[in-house]
C-alpha cells in the first residue's frame, strides 16, 4: 500500500476549498489586554468568594495548553470562528465588540455566544462589551495557539499542495514542518519552501520535527497504513481528507475533512428548493385555472 497524493482536479481549485475549509489568513495575534467585568447576561464566573460557578473556569486556571475538559466539544467548534472574528476586528483597531455584534458575524445567536465564551472566564463590561485583544488571547490560549504546532502532511498531490502553500496557518499557531509523499516523482519538489520527502522517511522526520498534528491528504488506500504509523510515532492529532473512516485508538483525535461529502449535501438543498419551487408553481397555476 502506498501513500501517493491524492488528486483534485487543479492546483486552483484545490487552493479555494482549502480557503473554504480553513478562512482566509489572518493577522498575527494581538498581546493580550486584562479582563474586563460582566456584560449583560452573561454567564458567570467566580463567585464574590472565589469559588468557581459550575460550567466556568478562572482565568489563568489552565496555562499549559491542555484542553479544559469541562468545555463542550460544540463550543471548541465555534471557539475558531469567534477568534477569526475577533482577529478581523483587532485588525481594524476595535477595541471592544458586543455579543450582539460577535453573534452576527459568527452566524450564532448573542446567548450563544455568552455561554460560549463563559467557559473561558472571559466576561464582558455592562454597557460596553469584551475586550478584543483579551478574547483573543483567551480563545488562542484555549485553543492551544499559544505556542507553534507542527504539522507535517502527507500526500502532496493537488490538494496537499495546497494545504503546503496556504499562508493562513502560522497567524494561527501552526507550522508546516514536513511534506511526504510516495511518488518518486515528487520527491525533491519545492512547496512554500519545503522540500517534499520520501514517506519512507515518516518516522524520522516526526522525530525530528517534533510534530504533533499529522494531515493525510492521500487517496483512501493508503490512509489507514499513514494515520498507523503517525500514531505508532505518537501523534495524537490528524486531520483526515482522504475519503475513508480511519481507525484509531481512543485517545486519538481524528478530524474529517471530505469535500465530496459536503457537496453532496448541498446538492441536497438545492433540490429541495427546486422541488418546493416546483411545487409552488403548480399551486399558482392550480389557483389560476
């Protein structure tokens, strides 16, 4: 079984699902201001004593970059578009942002948003709003962005070129530190810097590399074989494009990517609306006859 690159149709095209997946890139993330009070409807944190309200943590609590495992795994989801959020607004020099205004752009509703950020000990000021620069740092600290993680991937045909070559993952705490792949052909070429290795060599460039995310952007064949033996080397994160469920242990973290699925499902909504546009015209020309 070998790793070779799977194969999108075009380098252009690979490149905009890879900015559909991941956001356009952001600037570096701003230092970190002190924390303001509540904002209206939040939810708490620690109480006038100290002691801690269920479902909330103190600020600084957690400085090592390890998950809080009292934070939901649907609020970790929204936590990343928050920060992108975030970081457009400090780009632009706003200081604070309301609920309101984080909900909108995030697409969620203001409650949300509140009992999201509530976990993180991040509270707002009654009659102002969070502190931009505060909420970034808490969620990149939250998010383990606090210090670089490395990244190799393999599997770089179209689409892992892509991923190679998008500038958006160093603002976000994450370094491409090695690019492998089965074909010879590809062994030597140059992407964003990096030359691509033979996949033979996986073992020793983890090492070396000391990388903790592994992505495989192989065909499905080969998958299984690339996620054992990143997991044999001890990696503990990978992000899956290959077309295929991998099969890990309990303590690894797997994340799916697969771009045909998610077409398919929005071939779903557009047939459902033209079968509820086609219902509708014949409901007005019934009416009409």
């Amino acid at each position: 079984m070998t790793a070779h690159s799977a194969q999108p149709a075009d380098h252009g095209a690979a490149e905009a699902a890879v900015r559909g997946i991941v956001g356009s890139p952001t600037p570096e993330l701003p230092s970190p201001e002190q924390p303001l009070g509540a904002e209206p409807g939040a939810e708490q944190g620690p109480g006038a004593n100290g002691t801690p309200v269920p479902g909330s943590r103190t600020n600084g609590a957690r400085e090592n970059g390890t998950r809080d495992p009292r934070v939901p795994e649907a609020t970790v989801a929204r936590l990343p578009v928050y920060l992108r959020v975030l970081l457009g607004l400090s780009e632009t020099k706003v200081a604070t942002v309301s609920s309101d205004a984080m909900a909108t752009a995030a697409g969620v509703n203001s409650a949300k948003v509140r009992k999201d950020l509530s976990h993180l000990g991040s509270y707002g000021t009654r009659g102002v709003g969070y502190n931009v620069n505060h909420l970034v740092h808490e969620i990149s600290r939250e998010l383990g962005l606090t210090r670089p993680r490395s990244v190799a991937i393999v599997g770089i045909g179209n689409l892992g070129h892509a991923l190679a070559g998008y500038g958006g993952f160093v603002p976000r705490g994450v370094r491409v530190a090695a690019l492998l792949d089965a074909d010879p052909a590809r062994i030597g070429e140059r992407v964003n810097g990096l030359a691509v290795l033979p996949v033979a060599d996986l073992e020793r460039v983890i090492r070396e590399q000391d990388v903790s995310i592994g992505v495989i952007a192989t065909p499905a064949g080969a998958a299984q074989l690339i996620s054992d033996r990143l997991v044999a080397c001890g990696v503990r994160s990978i992000l899956n494009f290959a077309p295929v469920t991998l099969v890990v242990p309990a303590d690894v973290d797997v994340r799916k990517v697969d771009l045909s699925v998610e077409l398919q499902i929005l071939s779903f909504h557009e047939q459902q609306r033209s079968v509820r546009a086609g219902a509708a015209r014949m409901a007005a020309v019934g009416v009409l006859g």
